[in-house]
C-alpha cells in the first residue's frame, strides 16, 4: 500500500516530516509522497527519515494554479482554481519549477496577510497575524485552517464552537470560494505550470477531481457527465494522472473514477490527503472512510511514464 498525498508542519499539516515517516512505517506504507502546499522544504527532513524506515519517498509538492480552459459551472462562470499534485520535482533552487513555487509562496504570504486585515474589518478583532503564525508554526506554512483554528479559538461568538460541522459551516460562510472573507488565489495558470516543468521529469495529476470540478454537484449522474470531459483536456495538457483513489471519498466513488480514469488513458493515482490532528477524520494511508489501499502497481505506472 502507498500513499501519494500527504502533509507536513512544512505547510498546513501538524506531523514533522520524522512523524509521518514512523506512522507510515507502522502501517506498513511502501512508498510516500509528501505533497507539501507549494514547498519542497520538508524533502531533507522526510528524505532522512524515510530511509531510516525503508520507505521509498516521491518528491513531490500539491500546489493551486488557475484552471485555463475549464470556468466553473453555472449562469456566472468565473475563475476556477484547482489543486494540482506534482510528482518527481526537481529540487535545485534556480529549476524553472522551484522558481514557480517561489512565486506561489510570495502570493500565499500576501494573501494571508490581507486575510487577517479583512477579517479583523469582519469582526474578528482579536485575530492577529502573529497569532495564526503561532498556530502554524512558521509565515510560510499558514494555510485557510490556521485561520479556521484562530477563528474558533478567539471568536466562537461570531462562528460557535470547533466541530466537525462547525468546521464545515466556517469554511462556508467565511472562507471557502463562496464565503464572505474569500480571497481569489494566483494567476498562474496549470499551462504556466506545466510548461516550466517540461524536461524535468516531472509528472503531473489533479487533486480531489470531483472537490475541484464538481462545484459541490457529486453524484454518479454527474460524475459520468463531467469528468471525461475534464481528464481528456488534462491529459492533453500534459497531466498523466487523477487522483482517483482519493481518501475522502468512497469506494463506489473510487471505483466509478478508476475506471473513468483508464478510460481516459491515464493513470488512476491516490492518497489520503492526510493532514494530522488538523483534519483528524482522515487517516494516513487509509483516509476517511478507513478503507482506502492505493496500489504499489500505481506507483510502478508512474515511474514508468516519466
């Protein structure tokens, strides 16, 4: 069993890369890919530790790009920006792609930081920048459930109590693409992206498809009628993967995407999304349901694409 999508303290997890690595080993993962939030810094440390286990380790980061060709759905369209899994990267600091990446962090720091002021204008005047970096650890790993954390922390009278609802609720109203404190990402585009990354190397695969495409319409209806669509565009910008096994869904779902996915020609790859106690719900390897088991074959795939 593999995982293929994870994350660390070096983003918006909670686990250091050593943590993940012995969970990983005790539930006896063959293969990782820790898929940090635009940052390959975690690499060193998670490369270390999985050699001290035995764990073959992908490079890899997840990063938000603009979706060019696919608008979201609806009367109003508008922009739509997706999660993007990247396989294999380069790690030398002057690649094409590391520079890409550098650029996605410069716009997460401002973007954070004019969360803060809008939210502070919202009502919520006890929340500092200051204190969501303490939550997070570091500037550069504040992520929305840093935000989500201080929100219920300093003000549980404008967003109640933390809970599995509450989180869901909070990221509804306030922080999520509809909600009042929402704040468009970069402008780099998935094309932008992929054409620094040719010759690397690098494999790419869309994250969570249904969470990015579906604009919140997710049943077996719709799926059929959508996704062909999407993969077939992806694949003919250069993505050789879909997270099919994604850890949030269930097994039907996982299944009807598998085969939609090889239908497309492309290659159905899977994690967890697995965050630590920040997301306590998902599980490494096995996600939300419990019963996630990525294939080693798909590892094996990849490796062969490149």
């Amino acid at each position: 069993m593999i995982d293929l999508h994870t994350h660390s303290l070096f983003s918006d997890g909670t686990d250091t890369p050593a943590e993940l690595a012995q969970k990983a080993h005790d539930l006896g993962l063959s293969a990782i890919a820790l898929t940090d939030h635009d940052t390959t810094d975690s690499h060193e440390e998670m490369a270390s530790a999985c050699r001290d286990h035995g764990i073959e380790l992908v490079p890899g980061v997840e990063i938000s790009l603009h979706e060019d060709q696919i608008p979201k759905s609806g009367p109003e369209g508008g922009q739509r920006n997706v999660h993007v899994l990247a396989y294999f990267v380069p790690l030398e600091s002057n690649h094409p792609v590391q520079q890409q990446l550098a650029l996605l962090r410069d716009d997460r720091d401002a973007r954070n930081r004019a969360l803060v002021s809008l939210l502070q204008e919202l009502g919520f005047e006890k929340l500092t920048f200051e204190y969501v970096t303490t939550l997070a650890r570091s500037e550069s790993s504040i992520g929305r459930p840093h935000f989500a954390k201080a929100m219920f922390a300093l003000h549980p009278e404008i967003v109640g109590e933390e809970s599995d609802q509450g989180w869901a609720k909070l990221f509804n109203d306030w922080l999520g693409s509809e909600g009042r404190a929402y704040l468009p990402k970069t402008s780099i585009t998935i094309s932008d992206f992929v054409e620094a990354a040719k010759g690397s190397g690098t494999l790419f695969s869309i994250a969570h498809p249904l969470l990015n495409y579906l604009d919140g319409a997710e049943t077996p209806s719709t799926i059929e009628a959508t996704m062909p669509r999407v993969m077939n565009s992806l694949r003919e910008r250069g993505f050789v993967g879909i997270e099919a096994h994604y850890g949030g869904t269930n097994a039907t779902t996982r299944a009807h995407m598998v085969k939609l996915t090889r239908d497309a020609g492309m290659i159905p790859t899977g994690g967890s999304d697995y965050h630590g106690s920040v997301k306590a719900e998902v599980s490494l390897g096995t996600g939300r349901a419990g019963d996630l088991a990525v294939p080693n074959e798909i590892l094996d795939e990849l490796k062969a694409a490149r």
